[in-house]
C-alpha cells in the first residue's frame, strides 16, 4: 500500500495539476517571452507621451525626460536660427557680390562694344588715310614727272634764247662793223663823227655867223668831241 501511495502520489502528479503550480508555470513562461500587445504599448507615443520608452526602474522619470527633450529641441531650434540666419546673410552677401558682377559685367560689355565701335572706326579713318596716302602718292609722282619734263622743256628754252641771243649778238656786231666799214672812207678815215667836228669848226670861224651861230656850233663841236672821244675810246 504503500507502493501504491507512491505510485499515486506520481500519477496525481501527473494527471491532476495544482492550478496555482499551473498557473505559475504559465507565468514563468510569459517572463521569457513579453507579450507583443504590451510591448506595442510600450513603444506607442500615444501612450508613453514622448515617443520613448518608458522609463525603467532606475532612470529619469517622465517629465524630467520630456523636459530634456524640451530644452535639447530649444537648443536645436536656436542653433538652426543661427545657423540660417548666418546663411541669410551669407546668401545676401553672395546676392550683392552677384549684383555687383552683374554690373561690372554689364559695363564690361558695354566697354567691349565702345572699343569694337571705335576700332571699326579707326580702321575705317587708317583705310581713308591709306587711300589718301596712296592718291597723294601717285599725285608726288606725277607731279615729279610733271616737274622733270618742266625742267627739260625749260633748258631747252634757254638753251634756243641763248643760242637766239647769240646770233642777234653776231648779227648786230655784224651791222657794227657794216656801218663802221661804211662811214671809214679814203676821203673821210675818221668817219661821220669827224667830219661833222670839221664842219662846225670851219663855221665857228666864219666871221659871217652871228652869235647864236656861233654858240650852237661851239655846243655841236663839244657835243661832237665828245661823242668822236667815245668812239675812239
């Protein structure tokens, strides 16, 4: 009987569970394996609050953590201020350097343009004065040869008046001598001159001849002298 006890004893064991035993056993397996229901709450922002964890035993509690979180999103906040404030004035800076491009652009260009207008006209004014160069050119060599035949026909002008002046020259001496050989007769050697000095000289001894005669035929005889002087001079 009292094997039997034992081997009841067993058996009640292992067919009939104490519900308390049962119920722990159940509960020691539920330790190891959390429920996923309670675990979703847990992480649920709804009901933590904050979008964390709860707290566990130990830590900050709720509203300490919420208040750190508060203060850490300030200081992000303030920090993001910052950082875009400083990119507003450095995106203002960069617009006013771009401005200032623009413009230092626009008046490059429009210098550019100034320069290319005034280098067509320039090279417009070096093509006239080329062409002017070169007409004036042509009118310095023209005017040279102009000038050279000029010169040419003028020597050869002087040349036919010397070679004319020189033949009137002879001509005339020719006459010269011609007269002179005519006015030296065997009669009269002495020529006109001479005889008109004899004729007023044979008059000025005429007793007949009044005073004026007698002047006039002095002033020939001087007028005759002198000439018959020049003559033989």
């Amino acid at each position: 009987m009292a094997g039997n006890l034992g081997k009841e004893d067993s058996s009640s064991v292992q067919g009939v569970q104490d519900p308390s035993t049962i119920g722990g056993s159940k509960l020691a397996g539920n330790l190891g394996k959390e429920d996923p229901s309670s675990v979703q709450d847990v992480q649920d922002p709804s009901v933590t609050g904050s979008g964390h964890k709860r707290p566990r035993a130990g830590n900050k509690s709720s509203a300490e953590t919420s208040k750190y979180q508060r203060e850490k999103k300030k200081e992000e906040v303030k920090q993001l201020k910052a950082e875009i404030e400083e990119l507003e004035k450095s995106n203002s800076h960069l617009e006013g350097q771009a401005f200032q491009l623009r413009m230092d652009l626009k008046e490059t260009r429009e210098e550019m343009k100034e320069t290319r207008e005034e280098n067509i006209n320039l090279k417009i004014v070096q093509k006239s004065q080329s062409d002017s160069i070169r007409e004036l050119g042509k009118k310095l060599i023209a005017s040279g040869e102009k000038i050279k035949a000029l010169k040419e026909e003028h020597e050869q002008e002087i040349y036919a008046l010397k070679a004319k002046h020189a033949q009137e020259i002879d001509a005339l001496k020719e006459e010269h001598e011609r007269q002179m050989g005519v006015c030296r007769t065997p009669e009269n050697p002495w020529g006109a001159e001479v005889e008109m000095w004899l004729q007023n000289a044979r008059k000025m001894n005429n007793p007949v001849e009044t005073p004026a005669t007698a002047s006039q035929a002095t002033s020939n005889f001087d007028n005759s002298d002198v000439h018959f002087a020049s003559q033989m001079a």
